[in-house]
C-alpha cells in the first residue's frame, strides 16, 4: 500500500493557468509532483495550458504527457475541470460548449462559493492590446520568451554546477523592473477588477499575466477581491479554495524531489485510462 495516497491535501477548488505545455519553459515534472499531492474537488485550468502556438516545434517531452494523463484520469475519477480558453490555446475557443464526462471547455465561468458569493474565472487575455492588435508581435514576443528561457536554463546550470550559487530568472527580473510592464499589471487587474465590480462578483479570478496575486480592489463603485493563478514557467504557483478561504500555492524546489520508480509504475497506462474513461461517460 503505498502511503502517498493518503497524503493528498484535500481542495474544494484549484485553480491553474499558464502551463504552456509545449514549451521549452514548462515546468511539467514539477506540476506533476504537484498534481499527485493534491486531491481537488473541482479543477479550474484557466487558460494556455497547451501552448499550441509554439507545437511547430515539435517539442512534447514525456512529461508534458503525464500532465495530460494525469488530468484525464481526474475526468475518469469524476473531478469537475473547467478548461477555461487563452490566447495560447484560442483554437479551443472554437469548441466552447464541448463536455465529456465532467471537463468542460469554456471561455469564462460563474462559480458560486460559500455564503453564495460569486467568483468569475476567465484567463484575461482580452485585456492585452497587443493581444487585440498585434497578434504577430505577440507571438514574437512569445518565441522571443521562450529563447530567453533556453538561456536562463543554461545560465543556472553554470551557476549551479560550477560556481554553486543559486537559480537566477531573467524573464522574472526584467518584468519586475521594467515600469511599462508594472504599469501594464496595474491596469490589467485595475480593468478586471472594475468589471467585476460592474458585474456584482465578489472575485475576479485571471491568469495570463504570470504574476500571482490575491489581493481587495475598490473603486467608486464597490470592492471586489482581485485573484490570478501565476503560471508555471516562472513562479510554480496556483490558487486554493479550502474551507471557505482562497490562497496561493507557492512550488517549494528544495522540497521537490523527482518521482519514485514505484510512483511511475502507478501511472495509468494510455489503455487502462482510455478503458476507465469509457466506464466513466457510460460509451
């Protein structure tokens, strides 16, 4: 009997975005570390989960894999998952409306919590206006990020390995530092906290910026609580809703410690899960 399956954290809702499967920057065997910790209720995936505007590269390791398994075997098991559309994964916007068992593919959704509070989870990508505008820029900007990445993993592997300092994060470092792009946050949760507010939600919950954060917005109007589920490029973060209260999920390196051969063989194989997903849907 293998202990692991009794310490899974039990969580009403968790939410994630911004994994962009497909990329050189995902960090896919943390997330699956993370994943197999976990034992949610219902799954909010908001937005580039597969990053299908960089699959020309033909980049798709085995871990990348074992995150899609992963989560259908949650299908199979009957969590609720909300595939919440973004600007990396758009194509699935065409299938808004599809269900199978207990995922769902939408561009936005309305949740109620406790206390009959309502939260509003959308990834948030119609507020960029490079997005609405320029979307080549966008996708240069895109390869351009994931380069960067390329070079930062190289740049640790020195600093590790040779001089033994520390993980450095250029792309964390220069939108930190860069007023544009500060500002650039500050109006994008601004716009969503407004419309929020508009709306008479008492969250607003986004992702696409990469900058997790859970914090009161008020204007004029009212007050909302602001959230964003950070992604898992640079932060390794995501939202979770237990007992009535949200926080944010912060990956912890020096705890992470790669899978166990015996954890691997519990994977589901591709045909013991396509087997339990047609038990599930009753086909």
């Amino acid at each position: 009997m293998n202990d692991n399956k009794l310490l899974k954290r039990k969580i009403d809702i968790l939410v994630i975005s911004d994994i962009h499967l497909g990329t050189y920057g995902c960090h896919a065997k943390e997330l699956l570390h993370y994943l197999k910790s976990v034992k949610p209720k219902t799954l909010i995936l908001n937005g580039d989960i597969i990053d299908i505007w960089q699959f020309n590269k033909r980049y798709w390791p085995k871990s990348h894999m074992k995150v899609v398994r992963h989560l259908l075997n949650w299908v199979s098991k009957g969590v609720k998952i909300y595939y919440v559309t973004g600007n990396h994964d758009e194509m699935l916007r065409r299938f808004t409306g599809f269900k199978l068992g207990g995922l769902s593919i939408v561009n936005k959704i309305v949740i109620k919590l406790d206390n009959n509070e309502k939260a509003w989870f959308f990834h948030g990508d119609v507020f960029d206006v490079t997005m609405q505008h320029s979307k080549w820029l966008a996708k240069l900007g895109g390869a351009g990020y994931d380069m960067l990445i390329l070079i930062n993993r190289f740049v640790n592997y020195v600093s590790e390995q040779i001089f033994n300092k520390g993980k450095l994060s250029f792309s964390k470092k220069i939108k930190n530092s860069v007023k544009s792009a500060i500002k650039f946050i500050n109006n994008f949760e601004s716009i969503a906290a407004d419309i929020g507010i508009n709306n008479k939600y008492d969250y607003v919950v986004c992702g696409h910026i990469h900058h997790p954060e859970i914090k009161l917005i008020k204007n004029n109007k009212g007050s909302i609580k602001y959230m964003n589920s950070g992604d898992w490029i640079e932060n390794l973060t995501s939202l979770e809703y237990v007992d009535g209260k949200w926080s944010i999920y912060q990956f912890n390196h020096e705890e992470f410690k790669e899978v166990e051969h015996s954890e691997e063989n519990e994977e589901p194989t591709n045909s013991k899960l396509f087997d339990s997903l047609i038990s599930e849907f009753n086909f």
